[in-house]
C-alpha cells in the first residue's frame, strides 16, 4: 500500500465542484498542504492530449477523480449520449496518465446510482453488475462502472494502487442549484427557498415522494475519502455512506421546514420517481474504522446557511 505523505503534491480532479471542494477542505484539515487544481477552462480532461501535457509538468504524487459531468433524473434522460461520452473521456484519459506516470496512489469515485436498480437493500459493493440499471441514468451508470473496473484492471496487470469508492447521494457547499440539472436536494431547497421569498402558496415536486434515499453532507463523504487514501488498497470499491435512509416526502418535509417555507407541497405524479429505494450497505467503511457525524437535520441546515450566504454565486 502507498503511503501518503504530507509533503505529496496532490492532484483534485474536479476542485471547483461540490465533491472536490470537499476533499479539498478535508485533505487541507489534515494537513496536506501541496494540491493542485485546474478549472475545466485551464484542463478540459476530456481531451487526452492536454491531460498528457499537464500529468508531464505537474507530475503528482496523488490523485483524486472526483471531475465529472453530473445531473439530476431530467439532465440523465435528455442528454445520454453527453453523459457517457465525457465521462469516459475523463476516465479514460486521467486513469491511464495516473499509469503512465506513475502515480502512487489514485482514488476514483462512483456514485451508488450506478447500482442495479432492484439490487438487494442495503446495497452491498457485490452487488455492482448482478442486474439491469435504473433507465433513467444509464448513460452515467456504464460510464462509472467503466471507471471503476479500469482502477481494478490497472491494479491487477500492473499492482498500481487505484481504489475506487462509492458515494451516496451527497449535498452540501458548492452544490448544483440549477433546477433542470440539479440533484433532489439542492433543487428542493432551491424550489423552496424562492417560493418562500415570493409568498408562493405551494412547491410542486416531482413523483409521490414515496422513493427511499439515503443522503451524506459532502464534508462527511470527504473526510471518508481521505480515510481511505491513508489506510485502504483493496481491489474492491468501498461505499461510502450512512446507513440511514428517509422518504423523498420526509425529506422535503424537512427542507419546508429548515428553509421556513409555509404554503403546500404539491407532488406530480405523473413525473417519474427513479429508482426506488436506494441505502448503502456501509459494513465495510465501519469495519475500517469510519463512521459518518453530521445527521441530515443539521446537514440541511448547514446546506441551506451555505446557499443563502453564497446565493449571488451559486451555480444557479
């Protein structure tokens, strides 16, 4: 297993947004101190020739893949071909330079949606390609899954130490408030927030909210993702989460409620729910020796001080 030392250049894929924010802020509370980081303007990583350029000046000890085009259920079923494009592109390019130059140690990170969508709750790691995928993120689903058996294959032909996690659904600072791509939670807040401001007398919501979902503040999952860069090399893709799951209508109960919105919730059903229930099975992460700490009470909260604080630069 590769050590990680405090003197390693790091490089964040990804530091701008809400998960490579986050392991930017963890990494820098553990005293790493050397990272590295490139907006999509300075390093488009879906074109090989200018990832090879950078992984030859920068040469970094460490890596984290956290870049990658994300969305909600409505952003996945118009654009499928966008979503598994760039996000091979990405992988692709940055997983082979992490060999080629000899990277000592990579994290990439999956997200649980990738999971089949009847898989066994919760949800082990095995059960990643025992069942057909959820149709409404397909496209990003075999784009991860790719990514994730990439760093396996790199590891076994030749012993590069690339570990792979797999987030829940997360929330958080620098979250996606933009509402045709944004996640459930940012855009219930979002939704929330404005008809609040406008003394609408209802949010609309999309489904039944009868969907289980289980949700991680960012910071919970970034302090997670250090953890194993410090102490884990298995072959297997560890997930990363909470083990506590809620309703989709549990949650905008509790996001009327924090924002302080008092009108109705009116929920179309003619909209398409996703998946049905989806919680992580965190056995593995807690034999390791980590635990989650924020609750999802005090992660909203924290989520919402964040969006009203930064409303004028928020990814709207």
């Amino acid at each position: 297993m590769a050590k990680l030392e405090k003197k390693d250049k790091i490089y964040v894929a990804g530091h701008r947004g809400l998960v490579g924010s986050a392991i930017v802020r963890a990494l820098n509370r553990k005293g790493y101190e050397h990272i590295v980081g490139r907006t999509h303007t300075e390093l488009d990583l879906t074109e090989q020739s200018d990832v090879r350029a950078f992984f030859e000046v920068e040469r970094p000890d460490v890596v984290v893949l956290a870049a990658a085009k994300v969305g909600g259920i409505n952003a996945n079923n118009t654009s499928p071909a966008e979503f598994a494009y760039s996000n091979m592109q990405i992988q692709c390019n940055v997983i082979e330079c992490c060999h080629r130059y000899m990277v000592k140690k990579l994290l990439f990170l999956g997200s649980t949606c990738i999971y089949p969508r009847m898989a066994p709750q919760p949800i082990p790691e095995n059960a990643l390609l025992t069942g057909p995928l959820e149709t409404t993120n397909e496209a990003y689903a075999i784009a991860k899954i790719a990514g994730l058996e990439m760093c396996k294959f790199y590891k076994r032909q030749y012993g590069n130490d690339f570990i792979s996690c797999m987030p829940t659904n997360l929330y958080g600072p620098h979250d996606n408030y933009e509402l045709k791509g944004s996640h459930v939670l940012p855009a219930m807040i979002r939704k929330f927030h404005e008809a609040k401001m406008s003394y609408a007398p209802f949010v609309e919501l999309w489904g039944t909210g009868a969907p289980l979902r289980e949700f991680l503040y960012v910071d919970d999952m970034a302090d997670a993702c250090v953890f194993l860069l410090e102490k884990y090399s298995g072959e297997q893709h560890v997930n990363i989460g909470t083990g506590v799951e809620v309703t989709i209508r549990e949650l905008a109960e509790t996001v009327k409620r924090i924002v302080g919105f008092e009108g109705e919730i009116v929920w179309n059903s003619d909209m398409p729910d996703g998946t049905p229930r989806k919680l992580t099975d965190v056995t593995r992460l807690h034999a390791l020796g980590w635990h989650h700490k924020v609750d999802l009470e005090e992660g909203v909260r924290l989520a919402y001080d964040w969006f009203t604080e930064n409303i004028d630069r928020a990814r709207m």
